[in-house]
C-alpha cells in the first residue's frame, strides 16, 4: 500500500514538474556584463532576406525594456516589426511586401537587457538587405541644444531622399535614427546618394514637422554620406549627378544645433490674479500695440498701471479704483483681439451663520470701532549682513513709487564713537514705473555702515508709505573674494556677448565686446563658474533663435567646456580662443 502510495506521488510531482512555466534560474553571482548575442538566423548583415521571422539567441536570458520608445526602423517598413521574448530569444516579426535592394536596420537601442541585473547591450541593431548587397555608407555627429549645449537626447535625426524644403512638414524620412544620451547619432548602412539632413525633437510621434513647440535641427546643404562616418560631402543643392561631387569631403562629425522657432501668432499663454490688486499676463511673444478694455467698468474710469517685463511678453498690471468683486476684460495686441478674461478679485463673504449658532455680542463690542489696518509699502533691500564693499544699496518695490524724496535718504559710516554722512544720489533705472532705488556709494573693506531714512519718504501709486527704516552692516573684504582675467580671442565678425554662469547657468555678469581683448571680474565669491559667448549677429543683444524655411540657423553660442574654480583671495588666468 505504502509503495503505491509512493508511486502516485512521484507520478503527481512529474505531471507538476513537466507542466511548470519555465523561468530564469535564480542566485548565483551578480551579473556584470551585458547579453551577449550566440547565434542569429538569418544571420546579421544577411544578404538577399526574403524571411518574416529573425530569430536572435543570446548568452542569458533577456528581457525588453522600453522598447517603443527606443527600437527605430530605417527605412520604414509597411508594418513596423513585432518584437517577442521567449527565454533566451528575441524573435522579430518581419512584415513582408519589403522594398527590393533595400539595407534595412532594426535599432534597439538599449531596449534588450538581462533579465536579472538590467544590463543593456548598448545600441543594438540587426541588419539586412533584400538585394545582393549591404549598403556600408554612414554619418555621424552630435546633436545638442543650441541655447546651452545640452545633448538633445531622444531627438531623431533624419534623412530625406527629396530635397524640397517642405519635405519635413509633409513625409516621413527615408532613414532615422536617435539621439543618445550624450548626444551623439549615428547613421549606418545607408545608400550612396544626395540627402537633406533634419532633426526632430517630435512631440507626437509621427515623424512629421507640425507642432510649433517642436525643437529642429538642419544642415543648410544637403550632405553626401562617405564608408567613413566622420567623413561627408557637401553637395549642391540640385538634381544633378550624385556621383561626381568635386569638393573634398569634411573629416568631421557633423554639429546639429537644435532650437524652437520663434512663435508666429500672438495667443496669450498663461492668465492669473498675483493678489487682490495685481495680475499677470504672459504672451506668447512680445507684443506690439497692447489693449486692456474693461467690460464691467466705467469708459472713462482709470483702472489699472501696466508694466512689460524686460522681453516685451510678460505684463504686469496694478489695479486702481476697481471696486468691483470681477474684473472681466478684452486683450488686445496689434488691433486684433486675443481673448477676453475674468479676474475674482474679491470673494463674497458667507451667510450669516443660523440664528441658533450665533453668539450675543456684548454692548461695548457693537459700539467699539474696529481699528483700520494700515497698509504698509512692501519693499526689499540688500542694506543687511556682510555687504559686499564693492557694491551699491539697492531697493526692490514691490508696487511702483509715484512720489519720493531723495534728499532725506542718509548712508552713515561709524568710526568709533564718531558716525559721518556720506554723499550719494539716489536714482531709479526704471523711471517709469521707479521700482528699482539704486543708493550709490564708495564704500571701505571691513567697515561699519548704516543707512537711515524716516517714515514717509517714499509713496506708491496706492498712496502707501513705510515707517522708519535703519539698517546697521559691516562690510566684506578683498581677500574674501577671488579674480579672473579672460582673455578672448575671435572673429570678431559680430559683437559677442560674453557671460560668466554658476553651475545652475544663472548669469552673474554679462559684458558685450565688440573686439578680441581681455575682461577683468575683480569680485567673484567662492566657486564654480562657466563662460559662455553669443555671436550676437544682429546686434539687439540677446540670443536669437533660428527659422527653417528662411535657412536662418540660430545665433551660435559657444562654451569653455570645464567649470572654472575661482577661490578666494587667488587670481585666475584664463585664454579662450573661439574659432
């Protein structure tokens, strides 16, 4: 009985054993290195492919990891592949009606990674033709934002076989492939022939130019791919001969610079209440002839005091004698109008609560006056700690100054027991709105400071002024603070906008030369820094972008590639040739 017992068991554990779903063993050593691919049918490179299944064994089992997001197929095939596990394998479906003569590449990417550890095998492709031959032409290059150098990574780059300029906007590319993380692209196996070269950063995934917010890239000539894939030709741009291209070819990879267009169409981007009294307005560019027409006020009443930030797009508008809980009005730039908005200023206040619930207030509290908040003029001023010597006192407003007495204004120094007034003359750089108090004055290293100025000096368009302020600082000192001298060699072919950055690319200081020479920063604290330059071209002194159907590539910026470490109390010399 006990034998037959046993034989059922050992019958029941097979059936078990046998119908189990086979998975990837478990322990053993970590694993380190990426899959290694053992044996593919048909074979990579194969020549002459007429099969709808490629089947590719690697050394361990392996798994898929975002793989619509990084397999691409150059050129595009009828159906795009189907892509499967099973252990070991990855099995591609491959849709038949194929193009004849035809090198085709499957790019994974790093999509296929071991099942235990996630290691990659980096930028994987399988290759076939469906002539007699594999096509061995290539380019290469690096693709990067044109503003600040980062890799454009994800970005396709493509090919085109027609050279008309609207081709991105209206076909999909012949060949195409993506940006890796460090912003490098590389084209393999490609056709001898003309091609036009453009790049995409594409927002909805179909290959195609037709989102305004969508960055690009281009070359201005159309390029000849060389069997070395830093190596090109630069080709007219015409139908002619392909074969008989007379320059030499450039031995180097190609720079593609991405960038976003200008916006054409005005629209209003973002709309919101910033306090009871003050709202803001951001456009999609800078506007030309701005409208704000109240729809729920008086025709004649003035309502509001408008600041544009310093890019022309951003508005900034105070509210006057609006009394109205809603503010609803038109937007209009350049005589069209853009939309009509609808500020809450005021929320109503609830219902009484029930009778029940309320409280009897007593007979002095109903004949007691409530006290009337006085509202006080907001401002910020660096008057405070250990202020640089160098530098000059500065108040922010919070609302624009309508009237002010600058004579009243006193910076005090104390030497011992003895306190002198120093001479300065206050000045606001926007005498507009007067919301930026620059207070000059020549300050000593180490020393004792104050700055005194009783109530009522300044007054904000709401009539609003301050009590007395009186701020004690002592000074910093020479040592504390680092130098560096840039030497700058270039062109000089346009003004160049130079700019020193912390390592967040904050600009600290911004010089424009219009020659090679050397610019000296005598106060730089403590730190990391980069320097970057603009080719201003057209001379308004910012950074332009690019427009592709005028060929107009985007003002080109240029870095030192290290950060450069300024300590204090040491001088940096620093040679930059922009070639």
């Amino acid at each position: 009985m006990l034998q037959r017992k046993n034989i059922i068991a050992f019958i029941v554990a097979l059936i078990t054993v046998s119908c189990a779903t086979v998975v990837p063993p478990n322990g053993g050593p970590i694993d380190t290195t990426p899959p290694v691919p053992q044996n593919m049918k048909p074979e990579n490179y194969s020549k002459n492919f007429s099969k709808t299944k490629a089947v590719i064994e690697f050394d361990e089992f392996v798994v898929l990891d975002k793989l619509t997001q990084q397999m691409v197929v150059s050129p595009e095939m009828p159906e795009k592949p189907k892509v499967s596990i099973r252990g070991k394998k990855v099995i591609i479906s491959i849709p038949d009606s194929l193009s004849e003569n035809t090198t085709y590449t499957i790019f994974f990417g790093n999509a296929i990674i071991n099942y235990k550890e996630n290691i990659p095998i980096a930028n994987f492709e399988y290759v076939f033709s469906t002539g007699d031959q594999v096509d061995s032409m290539m380019i290469e290059g690096v693709a990067v934002k044109a503003f600040d150098h980062k890799p454009a990574e994800g970005s396709f780059v493509m090919l085109y076989k027609e050279y008309d300029d609207s081709i991105p906007y209206l076909k999909k590319p012949y060949y195409i492939t993506k940006v890796n993380p460090n912003g490098h692209f590389r084209l393999n196996n490609l056709s001898a022939g003309k091609y036009k070269l453009f790049a995409l950063q594409d927002m909805n995934s179909n290959y195609l130019f037709d989102q305004p917010t969508e960055e690009i890239a281009f070359m201005d000539s159309l390029i000849v791919p060389h069997p070395n894939p830093q190596s090109y030709y630069i080709a007219p741009r015409d139908s002619g001969d392909t074969s008989a291209i007379e320059s030499p070819p450039v031995f180097e990879p190609i720079d593609l610079f991405f960038f976003e267009e200008a916006i054409k169409k005005q629209s209003i981007m973002e709309s919101k209440l910033l306090k009871s009294y003050k709202f803001q307005i951001v456009f999609s560019k800078p506007v030309k002839s701005l409208e704000l027409k109240a729809l729920n006020l008086k025709k004649d009443t003035i309502w509001h005091f408008d600041r544009m930030g310093v890019k022309g797009d951003t508005l900034v508008s105070w509210l006057t004698g609006v009394r109205q809980d809603t503010l609803i009005m038109e937007v209009s730039d350049n005589s069209e109008i853009l939309d009509t908005l609808r500020f809450i200023l005021h929320k109503r206040k609830k219902t009484a609560a029930p009778l029940f619930k309320r409280k009897k207030k007593k007979k002095e509290e109903l004949t007691k006056p409530k006290p009337k908040k006085v509202v006080k003029l907001a401002y910020k001023n660096n008057a405070h700690g250990g202020f640089p010597f160098h530098s000059n006192i500065v108040f922010d407003f919070q609302v624009p100054i309508i009237k002010w007495d600058p004579t009243k204004i006193k910076i005090l120094r104390q030497r011992d027991t003895i306190v002198d007034t120093l001479d300065t003359k206050p000045y606001f750089t926007d005498t507009e709105h007067q919301m930026h108090l620059v207070i000059p004055t020549k300050f000593g290293e180490y020393k004792k400071y104050g700055i005194f100025i009783p109530d009522s000096v300044f007054f904000d368009i709401y009539g609003h002024s301050h009590d007395t302020i009186s701020n004690m600082f002592i000074t910093t000192e020479m040592r504390e603070y680092g130098a560096m001298q840039l030497e700058i060699t270039y062109p000089e072919e346009s003004p160049l906008i130079v700019q020193v950055l912390d390592e967040k690319d904050k600009v600290l200081y911004q010089e424009i030369i219009t020659k090679s020479g050397t610019i000296k920063y005598p106060y730089l604290q403590p730190g990391n820094y980069r320097i970057k330059a603009i080719a201003d071209v057209n001379n308004n002194g910012q950074w332009d972008t690019g427009n592709y159907l005028q060929m107009l590539q985007p003002e080109k910026t240029y870095f030192i590639n290290d950060l450069i470490n300024v300590r204090a109390n040491w001088d940096v010399d620093q040679i930059w040739i922009i070639e």
